[in-house]
C-alpha cells in the first residue's frame, strides 16, 4: 500500500534551535536570506525518510492539570552504512552524532506542507535484528523545547514589570536565554500582571505560572517555535469554521471514538491565590449538593489585582461545575487518500471540529470542541492520527450568530 502523502525525516547535526542549513553565498538552496541560517560550515540537514521504517508522535494537554506537556517522537530507522555510529571517526557526520541535535518531520499533500513535529533528540539507540547483521537499527527519541525550558533556571527578568501583559512577560523570559525572537509565536495576553518574583525556577515553570495566571495556553508548536495563545486568540479560534467528523458517512469519517461521561474534570469549589493577595473562592452549591464539594485550586498566580483573581476563578467554576457528556478523542486511518488526510494534517491546537456519534433510538451526540493535542503512528503502509479533544473555556461573540451571539455566555 502506497500512503497517501510520505513522512520526511531529516536530523540536524549542530547546534541551536533554527531548523536550516547554513547559509551558502550563490546556492540557490541554501543562499535563500530569511530561509537559511548564519552559522558554522558543521551544521548538515540529513534526510533518513527512504531509510525510515517507524515514526510515532505524541502533542498535547494533561486533562487532569490542564497544562501542555512535552511533545515527543520516536523514529527508528535503518543504518546500512554504519555512519550513524557515533564512534565512527571515518563517518561524514563525526563527530556530530550526539543528543540534543534537532529532529524534524514534515509531509507534502496536494502541494502543501505540513509540519508534523520539531524538537531535540535526547537518545541514541542501537539494536541488531541478529546477530549475522552488521547494519544497525537506530532508534531516535525526541523532545521538543519544553525539555530545555524545564532544565533552565532563572532568577530575575530583565525588563519584567507591573503591568505587564502576559506576553511581554514571556518574550522578557525567553529573552533571558537568548531565545531567537523570529521563532517565537507568542500573543499580547489578556490580564496585567503584577511584578516577577526574582526566585529561582526553571524557565518553564515560570512561563506556566503566567499562563496559568491568564487562562491562556503555552505549547510548542509543530515547527518547533514557543507559542502562546491568549484567552481572546483562544475563544476567536473556538468559534470559527469547524471540520465536522461522524460514523454516519454526511461528513468526514472517523474510525474510532472514546466517549466519556465522568466526574473527571468536575470542580464546585475554585480558589485562586495570587502571589501579593488573598485567596478569592467562589462555589457553586447546586453541584456541591450533587457531586459534594470538589475543590480546584492554584496559588502564587500573578495577576495584578485580586479582582482578576476572582473573574479567572469564575471563569473556571463556569467551566467545571457540571458533569458534562465528553468526547475525548478520535482516530483517523490516513492509509488511503480520503477526506481524512487534509484535515489530520491542518489541525492545530484550539482548532474547532465538531462530532457526531450515532446513538440508539437517533439520541446521536453532537459536539462542538476544540483540538488539544494530537498523536501519529507511522509505518511504510499504515498511518494513524488521533485528536484529544475538550470543550472551550470560552467562545467569542458572533453578532447574529445563535451558538455564539449569546450575550452572558460568549466573550467580546
């Protein structure tokens, strides 16, 4: 079987966290200003697609503490020549061969790009399939720059001040270890922030208290570059024109779905600290009365004020009262080129998709959720793509629209 559209695998052996090759005065290829990088004659961008046999990638938001998590990637691939031997002086990519050099996978279909995954290979490993063989099967495993960001401490923020919006924040964060500003995807934000700390942790950790503080969302997206998503970004994404999946054969299908209906996500009781106030709580006794108290709560935020504090925590109450009907993933086959390929491909996080499940007696289940996160696994004749999947916290306000014009309910 012939997929669809090819996987490519290429390895960047240098360093830093631009994925290109070194700029080469009159190249057509890699004399392009703005494409490709200034740099050491050392860095080479390999191509190992013919020689791949397995590729498997995984993106996406813990349910349970509603933070982003580190992209991954496994790819195993056939050393014939044995140039991947890191203790092979007569190899063309010695001495190079080393963790944390870039890994990189992207795919065409019907003329367009797609970035599948960006991030750093963190292990090198070696099998044989027996021991007559001489050829390697190396297996790569890779992590994006949330791995970097948890492994790098900060004290001070140079720059950083009351006031600030929580993207001015980041960008002075990422500024402190020399992030390139061009690969940076990071919006305004939405609450003013009251002074940094000055303590000491990781730089990840204290991007995550930020977003935390905004009800925005920070990831790494799939070209490799630190993005952050603001509460407007996010409910302006929600309402837009959704891709629609079903088992009924109207729209796009779907191979598989997991439905969910359990107090997994539930909360009737939200407290939020911020670091220079008093804890704001609020409750929602009608679901205390049927689900008893069941408490969400988040300390040292850094919101100005602790009236922010308190709307942040009723925007969460809203969110997590009632118990809600769930459809937390679905499974697409790419195998064959069918209306699945393109929208596996497009999707990112936020995105909207709406669901149908067929249920008995016609109680279908008909949502409309947001993109959280999403996995691939790929072999030469087989690729599968899954999407988790949520509700949004909140959607924007569409003038004459009846699921988004709803004053009270959408945000303007």
């Amino acid at each position: 079987m012939t997929l669809p559209c090819t996987p490519e695998v290429r390895i960047r052996l240098g360093t830093g966290p631009s994925f290109a090759n070194v700029f080469t005065l009159g190249s057509s290829v890699s004399g392009v200003l703005g494409t490709n990088i200034l740099g050491s004659s050392q860095i080479q961008v390999i191509d190992v697609s013919q020689q791949t046999q397995q590729i498997s990638i995984r993106h996406g938001r813990d349910r349970m503490f509603e933070e982003y998590l580190p992209s991954e990637a496994y790819v195993q691939f056939f050393d014939f020549t044995g140039d991947w031997n890191p203790a092979n002086t007569s190899s063309p990519y010695y001495p190079n061969v080393k963790p944390m050099v870039q890994l990189q996978i992207v795919t065409q279909y019907q003329g367009t790009t797609y970035a599948l995954y960006s991030g750093y290979i963190h292990s090198w490993d070696y099998e044989w399939a027996d021991p007559s063989v001489d050829y390697a099967i190396v297996t790569v495993q890779a992590v994006d720059a949330f791995r970097a960001f948890a492994l790098a401490n900060i004290t001070n923020v140079t720059g950083a001040g009351n006031k600030d919006l929580p993207g001015q924040r980041i960008n002075y964060i990422l500024d402190e270890i020399d992030w390139p500003i061009q690969l940076r995807n990071i919006d305004p934000g939405d609450t003013e922030l009251e002074n940094d700390p000055g303590d000491t942790r990781s730089v990840l950790q204290a991007i995550q208290t930020i977003q935390n503080s905004d009800l925005g969302a920070f990831f790494i997206d799939h070209y490799g570059q630190p993005t952050y998503y603001d509460r407007n970004h996010l409910s302006q994404l929600a309402a837009g024109t959704a891709y629609e999946f079903d088992d009924t054969g109207t729209n796009i299908q779907y191979q598989a779905i997991d439905v969910n209906y359990d107090d997994t996500e539930l909360a009737n009781q939200v407290t939020l600290t911020r670091l220079s106030g008093q804890p704001q709580t609020v409750t929602d006794q009608d679901s205390i009365d049927q689900f008893f108290v069941r408490t969400f709560e988040r300390s040292s935020l850094l919101m100005e004020t602790n009236a922010s504090a308190l709307a942040q925590a009723n925007r969460i109450l809203n969110y997590r009262k009632d118990v809600r009907l769930r459809i937390d993933s679905l499974e697409l086959d790419l195998s064959s080129d069918t209306n699945r390929v393109e929208p596996a491909l497009a999707l990112e996080i936020g995105d909207p998709i709406i669901v149908t499940k067929q249920m008995a007696a016609g109680t279908d289940v008909i949502l409309r959720l947001t993109v959280q996160g999403h996995s691939h696994d790929i072999t030469p004749d087989r690729w599968i793509t899954r999407f988790s999947t949520a509700y949004p916290l909140s959607t924007a306000f569409v003038l004459g629209s009846a699921e988004f014009g709803v004053l009270g309910t959408n945000t303007l």
